[in-house]
C-alpha cells in the first residue's frame, strides 16, 4: 500500500492539488479532506487560522519532544486541519507543505478522530500507515514542498501516495497520471 520516497514533478503535484481543491468528485458529506503540518508553522500562523470559518483545527502544538517545549518561541508548531471549504485545500496545503513533511487525507469522516488521537498522542511521529492500513477507501499524500531535486532536468518534489482499494474510481481517477 505504502511506498516511500517517490519523485513527483512540481508541476504534476500542483496540478493534483489544484484538482483537488476544485473537482466535484469529492464526497464531503461523508468524507473529510485533513491536512496535517508536521511543524515549521508559528503559533501565530494556527491562531490566524483559528479565525478562519472556511478552516477547522483539530489540534495544534509543538512538534518536537517534550522536553524541547521551551524553544516554542521558534517556528516548531504542527496542527491538523479540516478543510471546511474545498477551494482552500491547494492553498493551505503549499503553506504546511513549505515548511514541513505534511500529510493530506481524504477519508471517511469516522476515521477524523482516531487521526486526531493518534496526532495528539504522538504529534512528531504519528504512524499514518498504521492508522490508514485496515482502511478499505482513502487516499493519503504526503510531501515536503521547501526542496526540490533535479531529475531528468525536470523539478521534482519527494513524496508518498496511498489510495484505499476501495476508494470510489472517479476520485481514484484523479491521481491516474502519478
């Protein structure tokens, strides 16, 4: 189900997502689109967020170890978003994403909290293909945005992608071309 460390094409990744933020083949009634930023982030920059009606946090707080919490004046916050508003997902995605590894799940909405318990119990190192691998229909994508690598002269981002074998063709169709 999971592999690591693929290569992806900036322009490929930025495609997907702007797919994503506007493909009406997302099912929000019973799905949640996540996004979790695995810190980079200040605590302004969730505390903005928490202002924004289009965004719900789940959860925000320092991504390191315990006993590093008193360098939280730095950029080191992670949170785990619900998208509210699909039109945002490419934009909030780029802003977790160029900072920090960063994780973008569509899965069912009764999954959302045991995500969210397995993110606040263990913020830095949670196991997404722990949570994710009984799981029949969701996709998963995770990729860090800041560097790039050079392939073939093309731009590539490193990234992982995992699709459910149960999740519905027309949203499995969106990541066809990857």
């Amino acid at each position: 189900m999971f592999s690591k460390y693929k290569e992806i094409s900036v322009i490929k990744l930025e495609s997907i997502l702007e797919e994503l933020s506007t493909s009406g083949k997302l099912n929000l009634n019973d799905y949640d689109l996540l996004l979790y930023g695995g810190g980079g982030q200040s605590k302004s920059f969730y505390n903005n967020l928490s202002k924004d009606p289009e965004v719900e946090i789940l959860w925000t707080g320092w991504c390191g170890p315990k006993w590093s919490s008193f360098l939280s004046f730095i950029p080191g916050q992670a949170g785990l978003l619900k998208v509210l508003k699909q039109d945002r997902l490419k934009s909030l995605y780029e802003d977790l994403a160029s900072q920090s590894v960063s994780d973008l799940y569509y899965v069912p909405k009764p999954l959302t909290e045991k995500i969210k318990q397995a993110v606040i119990t263990a913020p830095s190192s949670h196991d997404s293909k722990k949570i994710l691998q009984n799981e029949m229909s969701f996709f998963y994508l995770q990729s860090e945005m800041d560097e790039t690598v050079i392939r073939d002269g093309e731009e590539c981002y490193l990234f992982d992608l995992a699709i459910g074998p149960n999740l519905p063709h027309e949203v499995n169709a969106l990541f066809s071309n990857v």
